[in-house]
C-alpha cells in the first residue's frame, strides 16, 4: 500500500478547484468540519482520516469526471478542504526525518 503522503502528492485536480479548496483549509476545524463529512462519533485518527478522505474525494472526482448529474461542486470542496487541513495536521504531528 502507498504512503499516505505519496498518495496526497499524486492528485491531481483542476487548479481552481484546488486554489478554492486551499483557501476553505485556512479555516478548517477539524471537530466541525470532519464531523459533518465523516459522520457524528469518535474522530479517527489523521491518518485514517486522510485515507477516509482520500477514498471518497477519488469517488466524487470520478462523478465530476463523468459529468453525472448528481455530482455535487460543494460536496467535493468540503472534501479537498479537510484532505488538505487533515494532511496539514497529519504532516505536523509526523516526526522530522533524521539526517
């Protein structure tokens, strides 16, 4: 299985949606926001989260892609915003490489 980190730096998105989805992550809270994606509980950890995240960004993508009709622009922002706050937070609780 891939890196989770490897996995976040092979997307590749159209460069307004990221620059949208970069500019929501600035205000993401992790409680509110993956609360309402993920569903009401215990959150998982960041890891977990990311790959939760990752999992169903890729199903909606393929929706955009295929130009369906139930494709959702919001749904698919507020999943690229908390991937992108939850690698943020997943990259600052990851120890710094030995050198």
């Amino acid at each position: 299985m891939q890196d989770v980190m490897s996995i976040l730096n092979g997307l590749r998105r159209p460069r307004l949606l990221i620059r949208a989805a970069r500019h929501g992550a600035q205000e993401y809270d992790r409680t509110r926001h993956l609360q309402r994606i993920l569903g009401y509980g215990t959150l998982p950890r960041h890891a977990e989260a990311v790959m939760r995240l990752v999992e169903m960004e890729g199903s909606v993508n393929a929706q955009r892609l295929r130009g369906e009709a139930g494709y959702s622009l919001t749904r698919h922002l507020d999943l690229l915003i908390a991937l992108m706050g939850e690698a943020r937070l997943l990259r600052a609780t990851r120890p710094a490489p030995v050198q």
